[in-house]
C-alpha cells in the first residue's frame, strides 16, 4: 500500500471532532490568545500614529529653535566645563559648557562631532550662540545640533503601524480558517530545529481530490509522536492555509476549548 493510500485509508476511517461536524460556516471567535495578540495590534497601530506625530512635532520644534538660533540669537564666548562619552552603547561624545548673559550663568551640555570633541577639554574656549529672551535656549555655534528628519517620524510609524496591521491580518485569517476550512487527518512525519531547544512539527494530510498537503507547526517543545495523527483544519481553495485544531487564536463560539496536545 503507497502512501496516498494509506492516507485515503486513514481519511475514511478517521472522524473529525463534533464540534467540526457539518458544511459550516461556524460561528467562531477569538480565543484568549488571540484576544491578547488583538490588543497588541491594536496598541501597535496607535503607537504607530501617536510616534509618527509626537516624533514629528520633536522635529518641528527642534528646527525652530534652530531657525530662532540663527535669527535672534547673540554670540557668547563660552567656557567647557566636562568632556566626556555617554555609558550606553552608543558612546557618544558629550561636551558641558557655561557662559554669562545678563550677569547670570547659565550651563548646558549637548552632543558634540567627535571631530570637535577630541579638540576640546574642560577650560577651552567654545563660541555659543543662545536667544536674548531664553539663555537657556543656546548651542555651540560651530556645529549645528542634529534634529530628527521627518522622514524617521514617518519610517517609525509606519513601521509600528505595519506590524499591527500584520497581526491583525492573523487573526482574520485564523478566524476565517476555523469558521469555514476543511478538517482532516493529518500524520505526523518529522521534526526540524527551531530556536531555544524548540522544534518544529511537519505533517501531511489528505485531500478529497485524492492529493496530498503538507504543513508545520510550531516552535513548540510539545511533540507528538512521529507517526502521530492529528486533526487540521484547511483552506478548501488553497489547502497550504492550514493548521493544526484547536488553533491558537480562534476558537469556536460556545464550544469549550480542547486542550492542545
């Protein structure tokens, strides 16, 4: 006996679970899982408008002050007080200085071209430009400070937002896979190496055109056995879509969820 009919053979003998009985559609919904994956694309997508816009009103801001700077600013002779990296991966180079307006000091630190920075150390000399109506408001007046593009704002959101929509788009195809695929049995036949000591599972099944689909499972560190029948549910136009029963993100309305083995 050939493999294909082992598989008819197992496809007639097999029975699906109850609950899978019937030409549906079922009425499904999202599982505990899948409820939580939902509030995370949701979160993703709202991250993803509010970062676009908070990033791009940073970017805004610090061109204006750049503008006003360049404007209405007035030339100090400053003084470098520290030179030093930053402790974080990026190491950058900061340069703290002081200077005088008006009688009162005033103190800032910011990130300096490395270029400049080796030249520097505390005591020397640093020409700053800082607003008459804010000296706080100042900055070296030898290099520009580096401001956010707003192309990145664009670029973070869209990509947070994009991630979101991707799950969301998981979900909708597992509700639809439940609510209107074929099941059938399917036949465990090997395992392959995913991340942190996981594996994947491979399986085969059988189709009422008398052909078989393949599909896989996991990571997961639950196997069964190589030889193991399991119950998969399949798209009927496009059996590649396909998974093994319970799924992980849908379930079945008013029908208790079954263990996964």
């Amino acid at each position: 006996m050939d493999r294909y009919q082992e598989m008819a053979e197992l496809q007639r003998t097999w029975t699906p679970p109850p609950e899978l009985m019937g030409s549906g559609p079922r009425e499904v919904r999202l599982s505990g899982q899948g409820i939580g994956v939902a509030v995370l694309a949701g979160c993703l997508i709202l991250g993803g408008v509010g970062a676009a816009i908070s990033l791009e009103r940073v970017a805004n801001q610090q061109s204006d002050e750049q503008n006003l700077l360049s404007e209405q600013g007035k030339d100090a002779e400053a003084t470098v007080t520290r030179v030093w990296r930053t402790r974080d991966k990026e190491s950058r180079p900061m340069v703290a200085y002081q200077f005088e307006a008006e009688g009162r000091a005033y103190h800032r630190s910011v990130r300096a071209p490395l270029a400049v920075w080796k030249k520097l150390a505390a005591g020397s000399p640093l020409a700053v430009r800082f607003l008459p109506s804010d000296p706080a408001r100042s900055h070296p007046r030898e290099w520009a400070e580096s401001t956010i593009p707003l192309w990145l704002s664009l670029l973070i959101g869209s990509i947070l937002a994009a991630i979101g929509a991707g799950l969301v788009f998981v979900l909708r195809r597992q509700l639809a896979l439940l609510s209107e695929g074929r099941p059938a049995p399917a036949v465990v036949t090997r395992y392959s190496y995913a991340q942190h000591g996981q594996k994947n599972i491979h399986y085969e099944f059988p189709l009422l055109s008398g052909g078989l689909a393949k599909g896989k499972r996991g990571p997961t560190r639950r196997l069964p056995a190589i030889g193991a029948t399991l119950c998969v549910i399949y798209d009927r136009e496009n059996p590649r879509r396909n998974a093994p029963y319970p799924l992980e993100m849908a379930k079945l309305a008013n029908v208790v969820s079954r263990p996964r083995k």
